[in-house]
C-alpha cells in the first residue's frame, strides 16, 4: 500500500491542542483553592483553613451537580456532533444553561441559608472554626451559579475554536481573585467572609468575560430559550448522573475522613490535610484535564462507531499522558519541603510534619487515578451504568474511608494517606473483573479492558486508515482506495467514484488549505465497506472549510471554477461536512 498509513497523529495533535485548555478551566478551582488557603493561614489563622476544609464536602457536592451537566452535555453533544447533528447540539447547548441556571440557584438559596441559620453543627463542634465556616458558606453561595455557566460556556467554546477568550477568562479571575483577597481579607479584615466573597466574584469575572461571544451572531450556538426540548434532560443526567454520583460520594467520603481525622488525629490532622489537598488539587488538574478530553473525543468517536479512535485516544491517555504523568508526581515529592513551607514554617510542629508527609505520599494517587478514570471514559460512552456505578461508590466512599478507618487509629495521619494510595490500586482491580464479567472472558487486548462491544464499529479488514502529507500521496493513495473497494466486491463504479472523489477532495485540502499557514498538516482518511455503502470520511486540520458552500456557487463565466466540487455533489448518495472542535469533517457515501 502507498501513501502513509494512519499513525493517528492528527487525534493526538487534537489531543494535546485541546489538554492545556482544560487543565486551565479545572486549576481555577484548585488556584482559587491555594489563594485562599494562603490568606487563611497567613492573615486569618488556621481556624479559618480548618473551616475551608470543612467546606470542601459542600463544594464536592456542588462540583459534582456541576460536572453532571458539564460531563452529560459534552459526552450527548459529542455523539450528537460524530453524527452531524448540529441542530440538536446547539438544543443541548441552550437546555444546559437553563439548568445551570436552575441548580445553581437552587444551590445558593441552600448554601446561603446554611450560613445565616448556622447549620454547621455536623462539621464540627469547635465554635470558632463554626463561626468562621458560617461566615465562609454565605460568601460561597453567591459564586454558584457563574461557576455553573462559566464551566458550560468553556466547554462549548473549546468545540468553537474560542479558546483564546477562555484563557482570558481564566487570568481574570486568577487576577481578580488575589486582588478581591487583598481587599476583603487584608484591607476589610473580612476574614472567612472575605476569602468566599474574592473567589464568588471572581468566578462572576470569569463567566462575564466569556459571555459576550455568544451575544456576538458569530457563535455557531446561538442562545435561544424558545425551543429547548426538556426532554433532553433526561438523557444529559443519565449520562452526567455517574459522573455527578462520584463527587457526591466523594463529597460524603470527605465528611467521613474529615471527622476520622478530627476524632483521632485534631485541628492540626485537619489543617495539613486540607493544605495538602489544597496546594496538590491544583496538580490534579493535569489528569483531570486528561480525561476531560479524553471524554470529549471517545463521545464524538463513538457516534462515528470510530473503533480505531476511541483506543487510540485511550492509549495517548494511557502511555503518552502517562508518562508525562510520572515525572509530575516525581517532581511533587521532590517539592514537599517547599510546600511545606509555603503553610507552616515552624518544622518542629506536627502540623508541618504531618502536612511534609502529606506531600510526599498524596502525589501517588494521581497515576492510579489517570488510568482507572480514562477507563471510566469509555463506560461513560457506552453508557456502562453499573460498572460507572460501582467505580463511583467504591472510588468515592467504600476503599479510602474504610482503610482510614483501619489504618488511622494505628498510623494517624499516615493512615488516611495511604488509604488513598490503596483506594487506586484497589480501582485497578475492579476494572479488570469488569472487563470478565462484561465481555465474558480473560481480557486479552484494550478492547476487552475498555467493554467495546463486539460489533462496535467495523472489522480490520472492512476499513482502511491513510495519513495524507502530500500531493503526491493523493495521487497514490487513490488507486489504493479503488483496489480496496474492488476487493471487497464493490462494483468497478462506485470504486472509481470513491477514488475520484478522496482525490478531488483531498486534493483541494492540500493544495489550498496546506498553504494557508505555515504549519504542518495533514488529511486523515478512512474508507468504510458496510451495509453494501462506500463511506469516504476526511479530517483535516486546516483553516474552515465547507465544499458544500463552494459548489453552490456557479459563475457562467467561469463555468469551469469549482467543477469537481459540484460533479461529486453530484454523484454521491450523501454528503455531511462539520467543523468540530477545529477539525474539517467531510463525509461521503456512495
């Protein structure tokens, strides 16, 4: 076979195009989370770091209500978009951020009223941290619904090309948030009130920065409350309520380990825990960001029925991530002295000791968590309920709050950091039985692992994948394409017509979209024998552009501008093109 054989090099350039996109939108939080843990110890005390640890189950559940919609819009949407079903994307769009409105009102009207009426009993008896904990809810509250929107807006700008404006967004609220905490907590002397009150605005900065776009008429998803199918919203929480269910348990196994840490450990177990967790969510943001995209494009592969695509973009997460993975966690383990020091500076403390040996030991879990989480991906997808069930309880509750229950009383603070450690391993396990009790047999490759079903997508040999780098390969390659139809029986037409057609195609990307920049491109290719249909898609990396547009268009003085175009129209039964997530998708069948 001429030409270069798919090596997926244009998915792994979208990957890694999209990842530092998503790792900003989700170190936000964690940014947010390290600003005011800085204040809190520096200019409020550590009762009031105690308190924001306390509050770190209420902002799970609120995250996790979050990453329902998030998780259950982008991974709807995505099929929606693999299928070319613009119009109902753009509907999952505006019935998304009719519910972020909602549930984030929800949330405030619940969040301020715990504050004002001190509902805190549960969280602790200590009456100044309490006190401080009232304060911090109040501030919380009025930060719900722009988190909900901005997240919504981000997601959906990234499928828009819009990143730019996104990372805007973010240095606004990282800016604003330090300069509101100054205000709040140094100047007003606002204390926990103060810290809640700068991130709540931020995040207000944050959403506002990226709205306007959509009020521009130059969004392909227009905002219109008239036609939202409410329907739909069972399909998003079908899909986002797994994901949602693991930061709610989470949410419930941070109460638990909170009150383990205060009954045998104290204030001091409470704070470096919440230092730790504080300073290294920021570096969870790396594997997060990981599997959000992963999730985005295993959702747009499966309404392809991509086989291919959804294990190769599960082994970018697995080996390439990876590894880049491992060094992080080196380097952090390396670095714990120094975060150390960035909370509490006396080493003769067991609060510095305890939070030392915090970061040395909590860097372990993000590995195990990047592989058993892309794995959670696929299930996503394929709608596996109970397995995602299962992960979402064991990961959230069962595993880390029953080693802390074993191993705290004996290893005090140790403890609880190895239940985390032992909580991945544990994952790991599970995923494997899965795959048996699924599939029905010993794992033997990545499809087993991931629960792909058997008649997933085509065989091997009903599809060939072909990298396009160069005219010539063009040339190539499509007598490779008339040779692969012929010999799966297709009439000697329809091959000629399917090799025409890439050529023609493919042709016009490389030689006016490969030179409209100076960037290295190329044309992915695939052919698909099924159900007795040719199906030629093409994904380019190129600057938009639409055939359709150019075939419409006929000059009769220049009858001769745009023919091939319009002779392929033509010709096929069908042909689909979308841009997507900066990528142009052309679809033909014969």
């Amino acid at each position: 076979m001429t030409g270069h054989i798919n090596d997926s090099a244009l998915i792994r350039k979208l990957f890694f195009k999209l990842l530092p996109i998503q790792i900003l939108l989700i170190a936000i939080g964690s940014i947010n989370g390290i600003v005011s843990g800085l204040f809190a110890t520096n200019m409020v005390g550590s009762e009031a770091m105690s308190a924001v640890g306390l509050f770190n189950p209420i902002n799970m559940f609120i995250g996790a209500v979050c990453g329902l919609l998030v998780g259950g819009s982008q991974v709807v949407c995505g099929k929606f978009m693999g299928k070319n079903q613009v119009s109902k994307t753009n509907g999952y769009f505006n019935l998304s951020i009719v519910l972020g409105i909602l549930l984030g009102g929800v949330l405030t009207v619940a969040v301020v009223l715990m504050g004002v009426f001190g509902l805190t009993g549960f969280f602790t008896k200590d009456q100044v941290v309490a006190d401080h904990l009232k304060s911090y809810m109040i501030g919380q509250g009025v930060g719900v619904i722009p988190l909900y929107l901005g997240q919504l807006m981000a997601a959906f700008l990234s499928l828009e090309r819009q990143s730019k404006r996104t990372i805007i967004a973010a240095v606004s609220f990282i800016v604003a948030n330090v300069i509101l905490n100054f205000v709040f907590v140094y100047w007003l002397r606002l204390e926990a009130l103060g810290l809640a009150l700068a991130s709540s605005l931020g995040m207000w900065v944050f959403f506002l920065v990226q709205a306007p776009y959509y009020f521009t008429g130059k969004s392909a998803m227009k905002l219109s409350f008239k036609n939202i199918d409410w329907r739909g919203t069972r399909e998003i929480f079908k899909i986002g309520v797994p994901a949602a269910a693991a930061n709610g348990y989470m949410a419930a196994r941070g109460a638990i380990v909170n009150k383990l840490v205060e009954v045998y450990i104290g204030s001091a177990g409470l704070s470096a825990f919440t230092a730790v967790n504080t300073m290294l969510a920021l570096f969870w943001a790396i594997p997060t960001g990981v599997i959000a995209v992963a999730r985005m494009l295993m959702s747009i592969s499966q309404g392809e029925e991509d086989r291919k695509t959804l294990k190769d973009v599960m082994k970018i997460g697995l080996i390439r991530c990876m590894i880049a993975q491992i060094i992080i966690t080196a380097v952090l383990i390396l670095l714990a002295p120094i975060f150390t020091k960035m909370y509490y500076q006396d080493s003769a403390t067991d609060v510095y000791q305890m939070t030392l040996a915090g970061f040395r030991l909590l860097p372990f879990c993000m590995p195990l968590a990047l592989i058993s989480q892309m794995f959670v991906c696929s299930g996503q997808v394929f709608e596996r309920q109970t397995f995602l069930h299962f992960m979402s309880i064991f990961d959230g509750v069962i595993f880390v709050t029953g080693f802390s229950a074993l191993l705290t009383s004996a290893l005090g603070m140790d403890g609880v950091y190895y239940a985390n450690i032992l909580n991945g391993v544990g994952l790991l396990f599970i995923i494997f039985i899965f795959s048996i009790v699924h599939m029905k047999r010993f794992p033997r490759r990545l499809d087993d692992l991931m629960m792909i079903p058997d008649d997933f997508g085509v065989t091997d040999d009903q599809r060939i994948d072909i990298s396009i780098r160069s005219i010539e390969d063009v040339v190539n390659i499509s007598q490779t394409i008339q040779n692969f139809c012929l010999e799966r029986g297709i009439d000697a037409k329809r091959s000629y017509l399917a090799a025409l057609s890439m050529e023609e195609m493919a042709g016009n990307v490389v030689e006016h979209g490969f030179t409209k920049d100076k960037k290295h491109h190329s044309v992915d290719v695939r052919v698909i024998h099924k159900d007795d249909n040719v199906i030629l898609r093409l994904k380019d990396d190129c600057v938009k552009f639409n055939p359709e547009e150019k075939q419409k268009i006929f000059d009769p003085e220049l009858k001769w501008k745009n023919i091939g175009i319009r002779t392929i129209y033509g010709l096929a039964k069908d042909i689909k093109y979308q841009n997507m997530m900066g990528l142009n998708v052309l679809t033909i069948k014969f």
